[in-house]
C-alpha cells in the first residue's frame, strides 16, 4: 500500500466565469485525479471562485528553465517592429 | 490564522548574505518576485521554509480552539458559520503547505516535524476557549491581528507565498467580520452575556498584542527578513497599527481594553499602551502554555486517527484504476 508520501502532486486550474481561460491557482496532493478534482473543489472554490476545474500531476507539465531564460527569451527582445508603437503615423490620420 | 515567525531569544545577528546571487538581489531590491525554481541564497530558502511551514502549522493547529465550539454553537446559524471558518482554516493550512512544498519540501515532512515538536506554530492557540464568548473574540481580535500581519504578506518576495496570503487574506475578512458581530451581539444582550464578552477580551488582549513578537530591539529574523523582501514592517510599527485600529471597535462594542495605560497620544497620532509582559510569550513559546499539550495530542491523534481514511483513498483509486482498465479492454 502506497503511503501519502507516495500521493502525486496536481496542479490546479480554476476558470472563475464563462469567457475566461484557466487559470493556476495551486497545488494538492492526491491519491489520482478524480480525487485530486474533488480535493480543489473542497480547496480552491469554497466561495464560487470557479465554473470548472482542470487538475494537472505536476510531473506532466515541461517548463522553461529559470536558467537559461536569457537565452531562451532574449530572441523576442530587439524585435521591437513587432508592437504597433514602433511606427511614425502622421498626425491627423485615424483608425490606425 | 496567523503565525507568528519568532522564537524565543537567541544568538542569530547575522545579516543577509549579499555576496553572489546577483539575479536575486536585483529582483528584490527592484521589488519584483523571486518564483520557485529561481536560484536564491541557501538561507532565504531555509527561512521562508520555516517561516511558511510554521504558517500552515497554525493554521491547522488553530482548528483546534475554535472546533471545540462547533457542538455547542448558540444557533445553527452560528454552527455552520464556525463550521465555514475552520474549514477555512484547514484550506489555509493547505495552501501554505503547497507553497512550502515550491521550495523543495515535503508536506509529510513537514507534518512529521510539526508532530516531533521540531517546528513550532503560532502560540496563541496555547490558550483555552472557556466559553462562546472566547471564539468571537478570537475572531476579532486573533484574526483581526492576523490581518494586520499578513496583509503585508501578500506583497513579500517570494511570488507563491504572496499569492497564497491574497487568498488568506481574502477568507480572514469573513472571519474577523464574523468574530466582532459575535461579539457585538453578547455585548449588547444581558448583563451576564456582556460580562462573558468583557471576560474574554480581558484573556484574549495582551496574547493578541503578543502575536506581533518581541520588540523590533530583540527581534531575531527581522533585519534579515527585511533585507529579503519578506517582512515589510517592524514588529513594533503593526502592533501600533493594530491597537489603532482596534480601540474604536472596542468602544463600539461598549467593552474595555485591559489597559490602565491605553490612551491616545495626540502628539504621536497614535495611541500609548502599557508594557507588555513578553516573559510570559516566551514561556508559551517553550512548551509551558495552558493547552500546548492538549493541541500537540489532539494533533498527533488526529493524524493517526485518519489514517484509515488515507488508506481507503489509495485503495478506492487503485480499484477505479484497474476498473478503468477493464473497461478499456471491454
């Protein structure tokens, strides 16, 4: 028998109202996701914070490393043609 | 709840460490925040874990004073709003625990710490609750004192222990809210209903004052703390800014503060208080409190008590899964 050590760990994702995406809120611990799901409910909606819940085990998720994030990120840095407020528009001209 | 991040006095005058760990210094002193998997000095990792566990310790052990009263609330009412608070209490407990476990920690270890003696948790629940009176004081004034404390919190350095003090403090308003109407109600009521409250904020002022810690002078964290972003203000300033806050609502519950020395400062815009006897915080904190013993075996106790329940959770998924499976192949 696996003891609570054992027990994986779920992230937890709340959508508070229709028209908005999940959002991580925390964590739990749980013998498999059916129980994880009923665990965040009890947990991180008490007060109707949410309209649906994804639970995710932690191990699944493949995440950026803090440290190369230079590397990883810095590409996006000097690309600063990509926002609309790199671009001179003569006064006057609207809906642009 | 609330806890309290100090121990009784000892040698620990070192600074924070700045050598190094230029990333994490620049984060903080731009007051941005460090998340889990960030590099960060050994001791602000060592810090915040015993911090935060101590944290969820008092949540969980702060179950205790207040769950005696479910049985014996005045109306259902009453009942299902404690029921609300110290389910709240245990979610509180829970996310501390997830945001301890960012650093590299194992709740059951944690646990197991808290069940050797070897972490402590927040020694205002070192002290018994006589009658109702004492929980809507406890709501008021223990939680109340709480949110002074932990608002702060919610802006410390390390993201998942801000985020998780935003949900806390977000609950603790309901608590503290529930706690002074409680009160309200037995202050207005009969005379021996008034008397109860009076008794029970007279037991309940000075360990609420006492929740701050020692003075800024003998604090033993604080400079490091400070230095790191976690605490924002001394022990001295939040204690002011709880007595301030708190001795209106005391003159609108029409009951006294046990404090010869309580009087408003027109000069300083605060108000003075008398000297608070911290020989008896420290004596809580050591282990010698009115109910430290009873609270560490009702905790053992519970724990092992639910172990069944545990058990049956692992066999009840083991048994879904292979259910699954054979489902699968049908």
């Amino acid at each position: 028998m696996p003891d609570r050590r054992d027990w994986p760990l779920f992230e937890v994702f709340v959508r508070s109202r229709r028209g908005l995406s999940h959002a991580h809120v925390g964590s739990l611990h749980a013998p498999d996701a059916q129980m994880a799901l009923r665990n965040a409910r009890d947990v991180y909606t008490r007060r109707q914070e949410g309209v649906s819940l994804w639970v995710v085990e932690a191990a699944a998720i493949t995440a950026s490393s803090p440290e190369e994030k230079d590397a990883f990120f810095d590409p996006a840095g000097d690309k600063i043609y990509r926002h609309p407020t790199f671009y001179d528009i003569p006064e006057g001209v609207e809906h642009l | 709840m609330y806890g309290n991040d100090f121990t009784a006095p000892q040698a620990d005058g070192q600074d924070a460490v700045r050598e190094g760990h230029e990333d994490f210094w620049r984060v903080v002193e731009s007051d941005g925040r460090i998340e889990p998997r960030d590099e960060m000095p050994e001791d602000y990792r060592a810090s915040l874990v015993r911090q935060i566990a101590q944290h969820a310790h008092s949540e969980i052990i702060g179950m205790q004073p207040e769950g005696e009263w479910i049985s014996r609330a005045p109306s259902l009412r009453r009942k299902a709003i404690l029921m609300a608070k110290v389910q709240d209490e245990a979610g509180h407990g829970l996310y501390l625990y997830a945001a301890a476990e960012t650093l590299g920690v194992d709740r059951a270890e944690l646990l197991d710490k808290l069940h050797s003696g070897k972490q402590k948790y927040s020694s205002i629940f070192n002290y018994p609750t006589l009658t109702w009176a004492d929980i809507g004081t406890i709501g008021w004034l223990v939680d109340g004192a709480a949110i002074v404390n932990q608002v702060p919190l919610c802006r410390c350095s390390y993201g998942p222990y801000a985020r998780a003090m935003i949900r806390v403090c977000k609950e603790e308003s309901f608590h503290q809210r529930q706690g002074f109407e409680a009160l309200y109600t037995l202050s207005h009521g009969t005379p021996e209903q008034k008397a109860m409250a009076q008794d029970a904020v007279d037991r309940w002022w000075w360990p609420s004052l006492m929740m701050f810690g020692p003075h800024d002078a003998e604090s033993t964290h604080s400079e490091k703390s400070m230095a790191w972003g976690v605490k924002r203000f001394s022990n001295d300033e939040l204690r002011q800014r709880f007595v301030d806050m708190t001795v209106p609502q005391a003159e609108a519950l029409g009951l006294t503060l046990p404090d010869p020395d309580l009087r408003w400062n027109e000069e300083r815009g605060h108000y003075d208080f008398g000297e608070i006897d911290f020989t008896e915080l420290f004596e809580v904190i050591k282990g010698n409190g009115p109910c430290n013993q009873q609270r560490m075996a009702r905790r053992r106790a519970a724990h092992e008590d639910g172990t069944w329940a545990r058990e049956a959770a692992v066999a009840y998924a083991e048994k879904a899964q292979q259910h699954g499976r054979r489902t699968a192949v049908a």
